[in-house]
C-alpha cells in the first residue's frame, strides 16, 4: 500500500538556521504530495503541494520539490523563525482520489 | 469563511457511555473523513465519504460509526467509547476530481475515556 515516511523529530533549530526535514514515499499510481503544518492547539493547515515530477511547490519561504527518481518530497527553509515552530506532515494522495495518507510528523522547535 | 467546524472541542468520558462529535462544513464539499492522532502514529483515516450516503472505512475504523445524511455533516459515533479511543480527532473535507485538492481540517476533538 501506499506509505509516507518522514524524519523523526524533534528537530531543534535555532533563529534564521536552515531546515530540511527529509520525507519519501511510496505509492502506486502517481501521487501528488503535500506538506501540512499544525501549530500548538490547531487543525492541520495546507503548506505547499506539487501533482507531478520537478514541480516545486513553495510557500511562507518553505520550499519542497517532487522527485520521482528518489521517491522523495524533502522540505526546505532558508532562514527559520520561531514562529515556525510546529508539527509538519508529508502526505500523499493519489490522483484522481482525495484520501491522503500521511507521515508521522514531525515536530521543529526554534529557539530565538 | 471557509471552515470546517467539530463539537465538542474538549470531551471526557467514561467507557462505554455512547457519545457522538458533530462536524460541519460550509464549502459544498463533497468529500469528508475522519482521522485520529496518537503520538508516534501520525494520523490516521477513521472513515470517509465520497457524498452524502456514501461512506466507507478508513485504516482504522474499529468500534467507530459514521453518517452521511447531509452534505455538509459528518457525524463521528462511539457507541461504546473504550480508554484506547481516548486521542485527538480531526474532521476534514475537500473537493472531489482529478486535481490536488486542499484539505480543510476541523480544529480537533481532544476525546479522553476514563
């Protein structure tokens, strides 16, 4: 089936370091991938997607870029701050369908 | 605004006592599940429905129960609510085709079962 695994956390980090938290996936079909990011107390919200090879989705600095060849979909950010502080989900789906299966998470604190 | 709301927010219990967490959403959409977070585990898929009498189980749907009678409700139902139910849980909705289509999620149901 498919399946999402992403870095363990906590990632500590202190302000304006650079991130990445690695993810890969495996899926059949073509999936489109996902980050959500959920902040202390809240829901799951859209970070950035892309639906097919070399695309780069981006969004508040955080940048992810689909890569067939190694299954993977790593997250980047140049310059972090503590308000990113929070939980950040991989995630597929499959296109054509809207069931997402999701990574574990992974939790980025930073520090001022 | 877009949003997708769940009640209650907070809930305790005590095993066994049938409970039910109500989610709404104001988005047309067709789509909604259910999913619980456990530490370590991630979230996972309770249940979900294509639209409205269609539903279908997710990975972990044991000792759960959902509807479809409404589009825009999607009831989740414990009717024998048991301490490893006790999790967070969030309601989401989206579209329906062939794009990548945003989830909205609820704000999430902390649900304890003493």
């Amino acid at each position: 089936g498919d399946s999402v695994t992403q870095m363990e956390g906590p990632v500590t980090l202190s302000e304006e370091a650079f991130l990445t938290i690695n993810c890969t996936y495996t899926a059949t079909g073509y999936p489109s991938l996902f980050w959500y990011v959920q902040y202390p107390g809240e829901g799951l919200q859209l970070l950035l997607k892309a639906t097919k090879a070399d695309d780069k989705g981006s969004n508040k600095g955080f940048e992810a870029t689909y890569r067939k060849e190694t299954t993977s979909f790593h997250l980047e950010k140049g310059s972090v701050q503590v308000s990113d502080s929070a939980v950040y989900f991989c995630a597929l789906s499959v296109t054509g369908y809207s069931t997402l299966t999701f990574g574990k998470g992974t939790m980025l604190l930073v520090s001022p | 605004e877009a949003q997708v709301t769940q009640n209650p927010r907070y809930l305790i219990t005590v095993t066994g006592k049938k409970l039910t967490v109500t989610c709404s959403q104001n988005m047309n959409h067709e789509y909604m599940s259910w999913y619980r977070q456990d530490p370590g585990l991630g979230l996972r898929q309770i249940y979900y429905s294509m639209n409205v009498e269609v539903t279908d189980k997710g990975d972990v749907p044991e000792g759960y129960k959902v509807s479809r009678k409404e589009k825009r409700n999607f009831p989740l139902i414990l009717e024998s609510p048991s301490p490893n139910q006790t999790s967070l849980y969030f309601c989401a909705s989206t579209a329906i085709g062939a794009g990548a289509y945003e989830q909205y999620f609820g704000p999430g149901t902390r649900l304890t079962v003493t």
